[in-house]
C-alpha cells in the first residue's frame, strides 16, 4: 500500500514523456524523409539505398502516427466513461 501512495500522481508525467518522445522520433522520421526527397531531387536520381532508407522512414512515420492516433482516441474514450463513486474513492 506504501508503494502505491509513493507513485501516485505520476501516470500524467510518464505520459508526457512517452508522447513527447512520440514527437521527437516522429519528426526525426519526417525530417531524414523530406532530407531523402531533396536529395533525389537534386540529383534527380534514387540509389537503392536511399530507396531502402525512404521505405524504412515511411514506414516508421506511419506506425508512429497510427499509434498516436490509437492512444489519443482510447483517452478519448475512456474520458467519457461513468466511474462508479465506489471506484473512485479507492
């Protein structure tokens, strides 16, 4: 019981850090994709590796985005959700 009061209060702050390093890896992904894209524009040529490198920051982005998306919109529906009062004063 003594453990549990000691971490009460600290889910907002794990969150927080769990989405801003969400946003710090996804924007690293788009970043390193749009530096691809220049690249190939300048040349005007894809080398398989930078065709590799494109796939796996595509790909990356877009799992990052889906389970943002997935966990904004379970907080979403758990905040609409009845607690029973004897829920709430445990």
């Amino acid at each position: 019981m003594g453990l549990d009061r000691s971490k009460q209060g600290r889910g907002p702050l794990v969150a927080k850090s769990v989405a801003g390093t969400m946003v710090v890896v996804f924007g690293s992904a788009i970043y390193s994709a749009m530096e691809i894209r220049k690249r190939v524009k300048d040349t005007g040529i894809m080398n398989p590796t930078d065709e590799v490198l494109q796939a796996h920051r595509q790909l990356e982005a877009s799992l990052i985005g889906t389970s943002d998306y997935f966990q904004n919109s379970d907080a979403l529906a758990s905040s609409h959700v009845n607690i029973p009062a004897q829920l709430k004063s445990m």
